[in-house]
C-alpha cells in the first residue's frame, strides 16, 4: 500500500518479518519509539522463529501441558479460535506441521512432525495467562499477529495523547484520529488499485502469487485452507475493519470465502473490498 498525508512525521524499522512504519503528527514525534517498542514487544511473543517466544514455548510443550503465556498471547489465541469455529475451520493457527512440510516455516526443532497432529480444537484457554494443549500442536501466528500488533501500537500512541496518525506493518494498516489518508493497494494483477479514502479504520491485503512453489508436484502456498489444502489467491484480497488484527485474520478467509468473510466483518464495521480491473493504476 501507498498514500500518506503529507502532515505526518514518519520513521520505520523491521519488524514482523516485514518493514513497519509509523506516522504521527510533528510534535509528538517522541512518541514513535514508543509505539515501536510495542511492536518489537509483540514480535519477540508472537515469532515463529524466535526460540524465546511463546509460540515456541507452545511448541515445546507435551501433551496435556498447561503453558504459562503473556495475556496478548492468550489474547491472539482467543481470537483466532473464535473465528477458527466462526468459519469451520477455514481460518487456522494450527497449520505450522504443513507449512514446515513445505518449507514456508523452518523446521526449528521439530524434527519428528509425525508427533504434532493438534489442531485447534486441542487449545484449551484456561485464563488470561494460561494455555492447555490437549494434543502436541503446532502453531503459527503469522496470519494474525501482524495485525494485532498494529492495534497494540495504535493503543500505545492514543495513550501518549497522539491525537491522529498512521501504523503501517507492511500492508497491515491503521488509520486513527481526525486524518485521512488516500490509499493505494498492489494488486497481483499489476499496478495499484484507485485511491480511497481511510478514516479509523484498519485495513489489510493479502494474495500468493509470488510466494508459491512446486512441492511434491504440485503447486504449495503460505496459505492452507480447509482440510489443509494449499488457497490460491490469484487477486489480491482486501478487508477492512475496525481493528487490525481483524482485518489481517479476515483476508486468510475471504481468499476462500468473500461472503463469508463479508457476513463475519459486517459486525466490526468491516467488508471484504472488491477491485474491479479497471481500477489498475
């Protein structure tokens, strides 16, 4: 995505796998490193690949343990299994095994894959800061956490009295406060949709087009559907909502289902956005 008005100061870093950015009005400028603190806060609890997270504690733990977790962490997980029985399964944490089988995730110390068959229905949340993994499970975040991570840092900027501004995690996007911003989204097809216009609210894009490969013979994707069959998204999928992380976990369902994910999104003021291919810029 591209577009941002011109009132802000900016300032981006790596993180989330992706580079994020943050813009706030000039004289709260102090605020950034704060929000940027919050983002890094969530990548360290939220990383796949990092040893010292809690999805790796996750993916250490036996069957039947109970795992000590950061509240967002409980958080995120609530969120994704609401919508894991939302959709019947289509939106899915619990896809780490087959991800790992065809290299989009590194094997980390999962050497026997055999031994993770948990899916969703094997987390149990016992309170804000405990876990209960029924069966060995591995799971990723990656189709969520991103967003969620934009929300949180939105909350630390509001709570600094930044009265308006932008977080940009890649293409995960939050526009809060009295500004609009005109965005512009990279579709798949080539170029970039028309400008429109964004006002407190999150929005969000995904598709796999140049993320794909051949794996056993046929075509693999980072997205798994229902009975863990790999989602080809030649378009590029948008949803807007009121919060990120939303918005982020939504366009993982509306590359199967855009009614389903309109019907989901309608309740947090959200909708599945359809480009028409004349809107190419």
């Amino acid at each position: 995505m591209k577009g941002y008005a011109n009132t802000l100061i900016r300032r981006a870093q790596p993180w989330l796998g992706t580079i994020v950015e943050i813009g706030v009005p000039r004289k709260h400028h102090a605020a950034i490193e704060a929000g940027f603190a919050e983002i890094a806060r969530i990548h360290r609890l939220m990383s796949f690949h990092d040893e010292a997270s809690d999805v790796a504690k996750l993916r250490a733990a036996s069957a039947g343990a109970t795992v000590s977790l950061d509240c967002d962490t409980v958080e995120v997980l609530r969120i994704a299994t609401d919508l894991y029985r939302a959709t019947n399964g289509l939106f899915n944490v619990a896809v780490g095994r087959q991800l790992i089988r065809t290299y989009f995730l590194p094997a980390m110390n999962t050497v026997h894959l055999s031994r993770f068959g948990g899916n969703v229905s094997d987390i149990e949340l016992l309170d804000d800061g405990r876990v209960k993994l029924h069966r060995r499970t591995l799971i990723d975040l990656g189709g969520i956490a991103k967003g969620y991570a934009v929300d949180c840092a939105v909350a630390v900027l509001q709570a600094a009295g930044v009265p308006h501004g932008i977080v940009n995690a890649g293409g995960d996007l939050c526009v809060f406060g009295n500004t609009v911003i005109p965005v512009e989204v990279r579709l798949a097809q080539g170029g970039y949709s028309a400008a429109f216009a964004v006002k407190n609210s999150a929005i969000a894009s995904s598709e796999n087009s140049r993320t794909r490969r051949i794996f056993g013979g046929k075509v693999a994707t980072p997205h798994i559907g229902r009975d863990n069959q790999p989602v080809i998204a030649d378009r590029t999928i948008t949803v807007m909502a009121s919060t990120c992380v939303i918005a982020d976990a939504m366009t993982k369902v509306a590359m199967v289902d855009p009614d389903l994910a309109g019907r989901l999104l309608a309740p947090h003021g959200g909708q599945v956005v359809r480009f028409e291919m004349s809107e190419l810029a």
